[in-house]
C-alpha cells in the first residue's frame, strides 16, 4: 500500500499559514473538545470520547500505532500565528477500503478561512511524494456539501456510493484519478 520511508512521529510540515505535526499524548484536550462537537459527531460519527482519558487511549490505541508502522497517519493541525490548536488533518487505513482515507476536522471557529483545504493538500503531498502512495480516496456524509467541495478541490473525483463495515449511513466514495 506504501512504500515507507521512515517513520515520522517527531517530523513537522509547515505551510504558509499551518504547522502540521503527529498528533501526539499531549494534544488529547484538543481530540476531546473536537471529537464531541456536534458538528463532528454528525458528519464523522461518535467515537465514545466521554472523557480526557478517552482521548488519550484513542491517541494512544489509534494515532500513534499507524504513525509508528506506515510512518503516516493523523497530524495535529496549529496556526504558526498564536499556536492554535485548530484540528486534525490525516492519511488514515479504514476497514472497508481497499485505498487509504484523507480525512480532516477543525474547530468550527476556525472554518471558512481555507485552513481545511491548506493542511488537507499538504497531507495529500506528503502521503503521494514522500510515502509513494498512488491513490488517496475519502468518504464524506451525502449532506456534507462543504466537505465533498473541498475534497473536489483537492482533485479527488467521486466514484461511488458504499457503506462501511458495523455502519448504517450510506457515504460518498472518492478517489484520486
């Protein structure tokens, strides 16, 4: 699926306005905060983070391992002004897809400002020029029209309808050409 270089838990990424790094231990009041917004819970789902230790066990048992065995994986997003923690932007391998999934989520205050589709190209150029991946796919909520724009944008296509494995909702599937 990827032709690893090296594993990137310590390496940044910086664009012109964003600083992209593993998502690590400490970033678990951002990942409470972020994943039981409703917001979140409608669009992506409910990960049953009830508590900060909840967070930190999904860092723990779902981050760290893909970053430590592919070298890629989900990336804490910060603003280079003020060091804000916004969200999260990834590369990420789901049951049910034969194509590794970009998936991206910010802080409803820092939406509308392009910082989504900054880190979002970003992630998709580090998983395509420096892990060697040859498609990126996402799937995104049928009333998510935000979301399936900036996924256009970044040049995925969609190919199809599909449900994934133990989930209800039907999603729309796109892939890199």
């Amino acid at each position: 699926m990827s032709l690893k270089k090296q594993p990137s838990e310590n390496k940044f990424y910086e664009t012109e306005r964003l600083i992209l790094r593993p998502m690590s231990l400490e970033d678990k009041e951002l990942i409470f905060e972020l994943y039981n917004r409703p917001k979140f819970i409608q669009y992506i789902g409910d990960r049953n983070i009830k508590t900060l230790k909840d967070a930190e066990d999904y860092i723990r048992n779902r981050f760290i391992p893909q970053i430590e065995r592919l070298g890629y994986g989900n990336y804490l997003v910060m603003t280079k002004e003020g060091n804000n923690k916004i969200g999260g932007v990834g590369i990420f391998e789901r049951e049910g897809l034969d194509v590794v999934d970009i998936g991206y989520s910010l802080l409803e205050e820092f939406e509308g400002k392009g910082y989504a589709y900054e880190a979002a190209q970003k992630v998709k150029s580090i998983g395509m020029e420096e892990f060697g991946l040859s498609k990126i796919s996402a799937i995104i909520s049928k009333d998510n029209v935000s979301s399936q724009k900036l996924i256009e944008k970044l040049g995925l296509k969609f190919q199809k309808h599909l449900t994934l494995p133990g989930e209800d909702e039907e999603l729309n599937y796109y892939e890199t050409e």
